[in-house]
C-alpha cells in the first residue's frame, strides 16, 4: 500500500491560506493595485491543490524571515499557459 504524503506538514513549506473575497478586496485597497498585478502560482502547484485552491483564488503565504520575522506572500492562482 502506498503511503500518501501531506506536503503542507514539513517543516520547509510555508503556510498557504485562501483569502475569501472580502479579504481579497481589503489586499487590492491596500496596495492599490488589480488582481492580475499579483504574482502567480499554477493550478497544478503540489500546495494548492493538497489546500483544494481554485483558479482565481488568492493565496496567502506566511513564511519566517531571519529580516522581518514573519513575512506575507500573496499568490493568484492560474491555469498554466504554455
């Protein structure tokens, strides 16, 4: 039998949250911008789909920092296009 692996519980991957659409409006506000000037993450990204992301979903990513302690990513999930 084939042991399944959960990825998102090693100590190396960040944490990865789905924003919902009010805290997706709040992130655009903040810093102005669309949601298409947010960096990418693929559909197909081992992570988004062990959290079950969507294309079009946000994605927030907590990572430690040796410079600010705590640092947030944020990710807009796409169909990758060849």
């Amino acid at each position: 039998m084939k042991e399944e692996i959960k990825i998102t519980s090693h100590f190396v991957v960040p944490k990865h949250e789905i924003l919902t659409p009010d805290e997706i409006k709040v992130l655009l506000d903040k810093f102005k911008i669309s949601i298409n000037q947010l960096p990418r993450i693929a559909e197909d990204d081992v992570v988004v789909k062990e959290i079950g992301a969507s294309v079009g979903d946000v994605l927030k990513i907590t990572r430690a920092s040796l410079t600010a302690g705590v640092s947030q990513y944020y990710r807009l999930v796409v169909r990758e296009q060849l």
